[in-house]
C-alpha cells in the first residue's frame, strides 16, 4: 500500500471538508522557527515519517517559543524512528484538548465481509487494538447501499458521545468515509480526531494508505512506485519498478536492500529469487554462511525473457557485488526457458566486464531439461566462475549457500593477489 505523512494525510481531510489544525511542514529548524513565528502560539513538532509510535520515540515535542521550536526541530531532525530517518517536521498549533475520539476506515478482505469496515471510539489517542471492545462501534459498509450521514450519527450516539458535539463528529466520521471512497484507500484513520476547549472538532493526527493498484487514478498524488515503500525510493528502485510498470505479463519484483557505501564494505551478493517463499530460503542460505544481499528481486508467475533480462541486468549493474545468485528454490510450474534466455543474454553482456565473477544459477521446474541446455550452452565460453544446478539440489540450501560462500571467498583471494 502507498502510505502518506501524516501531512499529506491531513490535506486530503481538509479537501473533504474535516477541520484540521493550522500548520506549516518544515525542512530545517529555520523553517520551524518561521513557522512558529507564522503561527504566532504555542506549537507541537512532530516528525513525518511511515511509522507509529513518534511519542514514545521523543519524536513529537512541544514548543512555546519560535526559539524553542527551532531547537526542537533541531532535535528531531536526522532521528531515527523504527529505523525510518525524519526528514520532516510538521509545526502545528498546540491544541487545548478537552477529549480524545478514534475514527478509521480500512478493508477487511475477510470472506464474510469483502468491504470497507467503519470503526468509531470514544478513546482515542492510543492503538485501536488496545481498546476495549465494548468501546468500538464496527459497521461493515454495504458498498451497494453505501453510508448514509444517519448511519454515523447513530454510531457515534451509540458510544456515548451527545449534545452538540455529536453532530460534527458524525459529520466528520462521515466525510472521513467520503475520503476514504474517493481516494482508493485501503486505510484512513485519525487518531486522535480531538474536541478543544472552545467546542472545535478536528483531526489532530491522520494516517492513510492507498491501494496500489488504483494509483494510476491518482497521478496528483505523485507516488512514484505503485506498492508498499518504508523509504524513499532510489534511482535503482525506479529502474526496477518501470520493468513492472511497463510489462504485466509475470512478476519482477526488485527493490535495494543495501546503500552502495554497505556493498562496498564486501560481503554483499546480487540477489535474483524465483517465487516469494523460494527466495526467502535462499536469504537465509546466504546468511548463514555471512553473506549479505545487495537487493531482492522475485521473477515469477511467468514472466517473459525480456523481463528477467531487464532485472538481471539490472541486479548485475549494483557496483560492489561479489557474486551472482539465482535462488530457484522451487519446482516451479513457469516455463522455466524464459529464464534461461534472459539470463543467459544478460550475462553474455555483463561477465566480460567481470573477469573470473561467480555466477551460481538454481533453475528447475518446467521446461527444466532445455532451460539447463540453454544456461550451459550459452555460458560455456564465458571467463567467469559459473555453476549450474537443477532438481537435484532443490531443497537444498546449505549446500548451494556453501558453493555460493566458495567462489566468492576465491574470487575475492585472486582480486587481492592481483
């Protein structure tokens, strides 16, 4: 799913007509002092990042000065939270909070519901989970019928909340699912939607997620790679996306593991599975003889020669790596010759460049028999460390993890020698 700062969450709400606090996004601790100065109160910074848990991590803080701002801005910045580094802040005005509620809109793929899940709390403020249940109103949204604005009224009556509160809160768990329809999501909560002590309902905080694959309906939005990402993608990721952007037929999954200054410390393998699970095992073969995955990359459910050509160039282009590894770890039922062609195309025109490199390919499944005459044909002639396997040795990863570990450890010893 494509998550969203709390930012950007909050101005889609604004768009859908839920009343949100005054705030400026800030790069540096300068731009959190003028935003502070711009706000002319007290103000609470928070770090934007794709993680919960930014209170307990000292990434949220309070601030009654610009100065004071700005030095906190200074704290938070460049932090780590749940290994995600904060790039932003978001200066907002400090609320006076009288009360905490939870709104949240998300999909259950459950069978019995196969829809949208409204959910309404009267606490706030802390994980839904952790909420009783006799505190959680749940309506599974008819997606024919729809929501109908007296259906959140009733909710919310229902937990206890009255006077002239409980129209607005309806009104914003309405428009909340409003925005949920309109932008695809597969997500979007506000937690906590807050009541001020001069009566203002408002969405103190906002986490959204939306479904990747309506994201072509939503260029506004400007995600540049159309499933889940904890980081900013590299320029390797958007490589490796435009080969799944551009081609449906199979999968190729590729993504960076590693920063180029951790391959170049050594150890590290260019990493090409086959089948989610199957490459999996191959990680875990790698890690068990200490070495380390410079990327992962899944070609599956069929993919074309071109597809597995492009991802394997692109794997062999990783500077730093010390070895080529297919992990075809499962008797896969693809016709298993795209594969060959692909990469035997693709090292033909990489291991020149690499004298001596070791290559170590686990193919099998269908089409078994010509793919193996098609990789030992094709590579035969080529300067380079390269064992082949099939069937044989498919569930067995620590043998092919030791073979992997070997002509690593005497590739590196010939480059030092030399």
């Amino acid at each position: 799913m494509a998550k969203f700062f709390e930012y950007q969450g909050k101005e889609i709400c604004s768009k859908s007509g839920i009343p949100i606090p005054e705030g400026v996004v800030a790069n540096s601790p300068e731009e959190a002092r003028k935003a502070a100065e711009k706000l002319g109160r007290p103000v609470v910074v928070k770090a934007q990042v794709w993680a919960g848990g930014r209170g307990k991590s000292g990434a949220v803080k309070f601030a009654d000065t610009p100065d004071e701002a700005e030095k906190v801005a200074a704290e938070i910045l460049g932090m780590e939270v749940k290994g995600l580094e904060v790039k932003q802040v978001l200066v907002e005005e400090k609320l006076d909070i009288v009360q905490e509620f939870y709104a949240g809109v998300i999909i259950n793929s459950a069978q019995e519901v196969r829809g949208p899940v409204l959910m309404f709390s009267p606490e706030g403020g802390v994980d839904i989970e952790s909420v009783p249940e006799d505190k959680i109103a749940v309506m599974n949204v008819d997606v024919i019928k729809g929501l109908m604005p007296y259906d959140t009224l009733n909710m919310v009556s229902s937990m206890g909340v009255k006077g002239k509160v409980l129209r607005q809160v309806a009104d914003i768990v309405f428009k909340l699912f409003k925005a949920f329809q309109k932008m695809d999501c597969r997500s979007l909560e506000i937690n906590p939607l807050v009541l001020t002590s001069d009566n203002k309902v408002l969405a103190a905080d906002c986490r959204m997620a939306v479904d990747d694959q309506a994201l072509f309906r939503h260029p506004e939005l400007g995600i540049k790679i159309g499933r889940e990402f904890l980081k900013e993608p590299t320029e390797f990721d958007l490589i490796a996306w435009s080969f799944e952007e551009s081609d449906f037929r199979g999968t190729s999954y590729v993504a960076q593991m590693a920063t180029p200054e951790e391959v170049a410390q050594g150890g590290y393998v260019g990493y090409h599975g086959i089948g989610g699970g199957a490459a999996m095992l191959g990680m875990d073969a790698l890690n068990k003889v200490d070495l380390k995955v410079a990327d992962y990359a899944d070609t599956s459910g069929n993919p074309t020669a071109s597809k597995v050509y492009r991802v394997t160039k692109l794997i062999m282009s990783i500077p730093g790596i010390e070895a080529y590894f297919l992990a075809g770890f499962m008797m896969a039922n693809q016709e298993q010759w795209h594969h060959a062609h692909g990469i035997v195309k693709a090292l033909r025109e990489e291991l020149p460049k690499k004298p001596g490199f070791p290559v170590i390919l686990l193919l099998c499944g269908n089409k078994e028999e010509k793919s193996q005459e098609i990789l030992k044909e094709g590579l035969a002639d080529l300067d380079a460390r390269i064992e082949i396997y099939d069937r044989e040795h498919v569930y067995d990863a620590k043998f092919i993890g030791g073979r992997v570990k070997a002509l690593v450890d005497e590739y590196k010893k010939e480059r030092s020698a030399s």
